[in-house]
C-alpha cells in the first residue's frame, strides 16, 4: 500500500507507470510529472475493465482519493456502475434550468443592449435561479412556474414577475429547440397574473404651462451641459437614454441628421432625427465645449463616460417640477399628445417617437419612413416650442394645413 511520502515523492520517468495502492486504486504517473489516481474496476454483470479517474495529486490527497474508491466500490456493489453515474450527472447539469439559460443567454445577448441584457440576467439570477437552477428543464412543471411568479407578486413587483415568465418561456423555447424539453410550459400560465397597470410618464401638455417649462429650462443655473440636454430634450423627443448616450459620430450637422445605431435602440434598428434650427444651434453651441470627445453630453466624473441617467430628471427637480409633474421620457408623450392633436400623420409621428414595427428586421428597413413629411413636422414643432416659449398665442403649423399646401 502506498503512503503519504511515497506519493509525495513520486518521480516522472520517460514513460508513465503506476504506483499501486490497494482494492484497484493506483497512482499514474506521467512523464509530464502530473499525477492521476486511478481506479481499475470491473463493470456490473460484465467481464468488461473499466478505468475510473479520482483526481489529481496533489489536489486529490492519498486519503481523499481512497475516500472516492470507497464510494465508487459502494456503487458497484449495487450494480451501479460508477463512471455511468458521473455521465447522467454530468447531462443532467448541462440540462438544468440554470445550464440551459445561460447557454441561452451567451448565443442571443449579444444581440441586445447592454443594459437590457445585464438586467435580464439580474433577474433570473435574484428570482428564478435560486429556485429552479437547479432542476432538470425537462421535469419543470407550470405550477412550479407559477410559484415562483407569485413569489416575486406577493413583494408587490408584478411587472418583474411578468417579464421572469417571459424571459423563462424564452429559456423553454430554446430547450424545446435544442432537444432538452419538450414542451414550454410558461405557456399554460396565460392569464395567471393580473395585467400590467397602463403606465403614464409625467408630462405637460397644456401650452401655457409648457411655455413655462421652456422659460425655466431656458433659465437653467446648473451645468451647462445638464442645460443643453434639457434644451435638446422637447426638440428631439428621444428616450432619455438615447439622449444621454448620444455620441458625436452619429451627428451630421451638415444634414441636419442625427443618426442612432440600431444597438442603441429598443426596437434594435437604427433611426433618424431630423434636427430644426433649433436643435443644431444646441449643438453647435454645445460643440467647441464636449466636440472633442466622444458623448455629446459627457457625465461630470469624466468625458469618457455618458452622461448619469438621473442628470435630467434631477434637473427637472432642480427647476421646480415633481416627479408626478414631469420627467425626462415626459417630453416624448408631450410632443406624441400635440402633435396628434394638431393632425399630424399619425403615421410619421409613430415612426419619429420609434414605435411600431416589434420586428427588428422590419424595422431596420423602415426607419427611414415618412422622412421628408418628419423634416417638416420636427421644425413646425420647435417653432411652435419657440412660440410658447416667447408666451405668444401660437397657432400651431399642423400637419393638415401642411398636407393643403
């Protein structure tokens, strides 16, 4: 029988050779120098040797290594045979919930937007994982779903709840796909949670009290990058995220375009604002200040970082308005409430705010819908924001007075 020293001491040789133990257990010693335990066993009701691996030494020591012979010989003695156990639990690893999502994940994230990306990941982390990670997805019932779901309800976050049995039919499909389930069963829970409660963003619509809130963002006392993008914001109408990580190189002034890389975009294809006077003579004034980097609307902690995505509603604070009063994706629904009630093309306006097609390459070939008719709205809407802003009565320039002409 070997010993502790013996093994410690082991020595390569030109060619590998076995230090035996006892009950099958050896030491393989290779001329690399790496040392592997071993055990030689006969498979269950067969005449057939079988080889095991137990580790390595020195991870593995002397003791643990006879430790795993022993449980390997225990299996035997029941007719199991102990390398075929290690396989089944091998496969049922690679088809767990866990293993098969996050396979998921790596082949469709790239894809996505980071942030949607690291926040979907987040949540299967936080409130499914820990619950089904580890079971086989094949054997993943509804109900089990389901609880899971109402877990995440009874802490008041539906909407939460709502997306993990999304995103966990999303994981099902993919297992169907790929042969580790049959069926997904996220499927048969339609209509167990409540529906989602129609969300509003803060907006101001009322003209006089828009005029206000061009007056006060005019008035602007903090930082002059923070003022350029709340002066940016009503004449643009983009998401707030789309704003805060705009870069430079998608401008061209010239045109009067900016353009948004599809990965920026919710919709994942690319789009166009055409820019008003208005919205260039922003940027131009903007430009000898952050042109020599690369976000138009750098954060105050460094020029290579986007501006904060708390920047402008923070600023709204600043200058008086409440969270229920007004908010940075407030200007989109400001601008898609007048410009609907001044008529128009619904159509255009769809296009502009980046809505419709939920296809992605549908949308890719889209985007450019509706151009010349969105030229015309985008600079009618900043001279009617002008005029406000002024406290004229303004009769806005409508879509179809437009269309008359």
């Amino acid at each position: 029988m070997l010993t502790p020293s013996a093994v410690a001491n082991a020595k390569p040789e030109s060619k590998s050779y076995k230090l035996a133990d006892d009950r099958g257990l050896y030491l393989l010693v290779k001329p690399s120098g790496s040392r592997w335990w071993r055990l030689d066993y006969r498979r269950p009701g067969t005449r057939k040797r079988n080889t095991l691996s137990l580790g390595t030494f020195p991870d593995v020591s002397l003791k643990q290594a006879r430790t795993r012979r022993d449980e390997a010989r225990r299996l035997l003695a029941d007719g199991i045979d102990p390398s075929n156990k290690r396989k089944a639990e091998a496969m049922a690893d690679v088809e767990s919930f866990e293993a098969v999502a996050r396979e998921w994940f790596a082949k469709f994230s790239p894809d996505w937007a980071s942030s949607h990306a690291s926040k979907l990941l987040r949540r299967l982390e936080k409130d499914v994982f820990p619950w089904l990670g580890s079971r086989p997805i094949r054997q993943i019932s509804a109900p089990e779903l389901l609880t899971v779901a109402r877990r995440i309800e009874a802490r008041g976050a539906l909407d939460t709840a709502r997306r993990v049995l999304l995103n966990s039919g999303q994981v099902f499909r993919y297992a169907v796909a790929t042969g580790r389930a049959e069926r997904d069963p996220s499927g048969d829970l339609k209509g167990a949670l409540p529906p989602p409660k129609e969300k509003h963003y803060a907006t101001i619509t009322e003209p006089r009290a828009v005029g206000a809130l061009l007056r006060a963002i005019e008035g602007y006392q903090g930082h002059y990058v923070t003022r350029a993008a709340l002066k940016l914001s009503p004449l643009t109408f983009v998401r707030p995220g789309e704003l805060r990580r705009a870069e430079w190189a998608e401008f061209d002034l010239e045109k009067a375009e900016w353009r948004i890389p599809a990965e920026k975009m919710k919709s994942r294809a690319p789009h166009i604002i055409p820019l008003s006077t208005q919205a260039l003579d922003v940027l131009r004034d903007l430009k000898p200040l952050t042109g020599s980097g690369r976000y138009v609307f750098p954060g105050l902690r460094g020029r290579d970082r986007a501006m904060s995505e708390n920047t402008v509603n923070a600023a709204l604070r600043r200058l008086g308005y409440r969270k229920d009063e007004m908010t940075g994706h407030g200007f989109r629904s400001m601008a898609s409430t007048t410009l609907n009630e001044q008529g128009w093309n619904r159509d255009a306006i769809e296009r502009q705010l980046a809505h419709g097609e939920r296809d992605a390459t549908r949308a890719a070939y889209n985007y450019a819908q509706h151009l010349a008719e969105r030229r015309k709205m985008m600079q009618a809407w900043a001279d009617y924001l002008d005029g406000l802003r002024q406290g004229a009565d303004v009769v806005p320039f409508t879509g179809l007075k437009a269309a008359k002409a």
